[in-house]
C-alpha cells in the first residue's frame, strides 16, 4: 500500500487525528499487521529527480512484500522543525522502519532512533551511526567522472558549469570528479559552480544556468536539482546537460549528455530484510558502480566513438575496484597538495571532502 502525503494536507491530518488512520494507528502493531515504512523528502515526487528515485526504490520492497509492508511517502517538507514533527509523528503511529530523505533531517531522525531501538531509520546523505541508524549516501563521482571526459570532448569553449543544490560533501566531490575527468581530456578545462541553496526552486535553478551560459559554459552539470528545470533551459539554448539520480532525457532529446542515475532498491531490500529478521545493524552505507546502485544512462550519441571506448574503458575499471578518481597527484583550487601522488582517497576521506579541486574556479561558501 502506498500513500503520498504533502505538507498540507499531513498538517490537516495533524490537526484533525485523520493521521492515525493513514499512516497506521496509535498503539503498538501487532504481529500480524504490516510494517510501516516511511519515506520523508524535500521536495515532490515528481517523475524526476531525488524524491523520484527514493520513492522508485521502494517498489521492489512493496513487490517483495505485498501486504506484510505499508508505504507512505510524506513530500515537499522543508528542513527544520516541519520535519521533526512529521518523523515523530510517523513514529508515533506505529511506523517502525522510517527513512529521512534529506541531509537537514540528520538530528531529529538520530534523536528518534535513539529514544526508540524498535524504530530503524536510513538517513540520506548525513554522517552520524547508531545502532539502528544507517547514513547512505551515492558514489556519484563514479559517474560524474566519466561524465567530465563526455563534456570536455564536446565543449568548444573550455568551459563546464554546474548548478548545485547545496554545499555539502556529496555534491562537492560530484563537481571535484567531473573536473577531473575533463581533464583528462582538456587539462585546461574550468569548472564554474553557483550553488542555489535548495534542492527545488525551479526559477532560481533556470537563472543559474543562465548565468552560466552568460559566462560561456556551454556544457552544464545539474547538481542535486529535483527539477528538470536545468536541462531545460539548456537544451532551448543549445547547450549540453547532464543530471543526478534520474533520467531527464525527454525533457532535452537533443542536448540530454546523460544521467548518473540511482538505483536504491538494493539497499531499501537489505534494509527491510534485515529490520524484519532483527539483524539490522546501522553503518555509514557508501554504494556505488560495484553495488549496482550508481550508473551512467543516456549517452548522447554526439559523443565520438574513440571517447566512449576510452569511457567504457575506465568505467569498467571503477566498477572491478582498479580505478579509483580520487587517486593522486590531486591539486587543491588553491594550489596545495590535495592527494599525493600514487596515493588514493578512503571512502572516509570522500565523504568528508570540504575543497575543490584545481579546474574549479568558484570558492566554496564560507
């Protein structure tokens, strides 16, 4: 079963006691009724983006499960207070599987996992582990990289842009990746960021790309936007895009480069699995090519024969665990050592990642 709730009508559910019903009632489940799962985000499901690709996870588990699982997914709820509420009162009605679709959700989603051991919770993007607290997180530089070597082949001017939702590690290292693999093509290449500070604002979103396309970019890297609204003001001016999570190819036939899409059923699967057994241990979850979470979609075949070899190539490579992007020498914008040369970055010292690389010609926000 699943419900799509927003934040407006789960308000009047709030006020008025009409939750309960939806998400499952007040007092404890009993053996025979379904686990209640429930999925927080930002932003609206939509057809495209990150909710999209959260709420597209959970089918195989409703698949797999049938009746024995009850799913809601609660949309458009801002960080903050809003979600706190929302997680607690999930919770509170009997939810006992609880997934907080957002890096902003990390306190208050730890908080509940804290008070109640019988509650397993998956947190996106975050960092902090509990014992029925699991982060994950996407190795999208995987994909961004072999995305750089695809822009920095079709770029005429030299210059690649990125529109990217928020500051964080996980877009950080997207954008180090994808200047990185540019270079491998055109050592000179230069990366310019604006970041929007929000995972859906449709208008600010077009104005970026704009902006950059002002300053010449002409090849555009959609960071973590939940809009198609990047993709599409750069196929209307002729310009190269290319996306996270989830195919946006019908809104840019012409100029769609291609998706790092994701794929979260695995990991939803495993987690649910694990929670109904009583063998759920939390761990900081990093998934990528190997894991079949991450992959590259929607090559645009402008893209020259020999380049995709070369792709398809290291692509291989990153998925058998013999190439890593991260791997040394690796200058800092600012001219200092990054990582030495021969040396590899530990998915540690990844999603911690709080500089960009040189190519990058944006300072990160203070």
């Amino acid at each position: 079963m699943l419900n799509n709730l927003t934040r407006r009508t789960l308000m009047k559910g709030m006020a008025a006691t009409g939750l309960a019903t939806t998400l499952g009632g007040r007092a404890a489940l009993a053996a025979d009724e379904p686990l209640g799962i429930t999925l927080v985000i930002p932003s609206p499901v939509g057809d495209v983006g990150w909710g999209h690709a959260l709420a597209a996870g959970l089918e195989p588990v409703k698949a797999a499960y049938g009746d024995k699982v009850k799913v809601t997914v609660i949309e458009n709820i801002p960080e903050g207070p809003d979600a706190d509420r929302i997680m607690n009162k999930a919770v509170a009605d009997g939810n006992k599987f609880l997934i907080a679709g957002s890096f902003g959700y990390q306190n208050g989603a730890l908080q509940i996992a804290r008070r109640d051991p019988s509650v397993t919770v998956l947190h996106a993007s975050g960092f902090q582990v509990a014992p029925n607290f699991s982060p994950f997180a996407a190795k999208y530089f995987q994909g961004t990289y072999l995305l750089g070597m695809a822009a920095a082949t079709l770029s005429k001017t030299g210059k690649l842009g990125s529109v990217s939702a928020f500051a964080i590690p996980e877009l950080i290292t997207s954008i180090n990746a994808f200047t990185l693999g540019a270079q491998t093509v055109n050592p000179d290449i230069e990366v310019s960021v604006v970041w929007v500070n929000s995972w859906f604002d449709p208008a600010k979103e077009q104005e970026a790309a704009k902006a950059l396309m002002a300053q010449d970019c002409d090849v555009i890297f959609s960071n973590a936007q939940d809009t198609p609204s990047v993709i599409s003001a750069c196929e209307e001016a002729g310009v190269y895009a290319f996306n996270l999570n989830s195919s946006m190819k019908k809104y840019a036939p012409a100029k769609y480069l291609g998706c790092i899409a994701t794929d979260w059923s695995p990991f939803f699967k495993a987690s649910v699995d694990a929670h109904l057994a009583g063998t759920f241990k939390g761990a900081n979850t990093f998934l990528g090519v190997s894991d079949k979470v991450v992959a590259v979609t929607d090559w645009n075949p402008d893209i020259p024969a020999d380049t995709m070899t070369k792709i398809k190539e290291i692509e291989a490579k990153i998925a058998d665990g013999s190439f890593s992007p991260f791997t040394g020498p690796i200058m800092k914008a600012d001219d200092s050592e990054g990582v030495a040369s021969g040396a590899t970055m530990t998915d540690g010292e990844i999603v911690g990642m709080d500089w960009h690389v040189k190519g990058v010609t944006t300072p990160l926000p203070k």
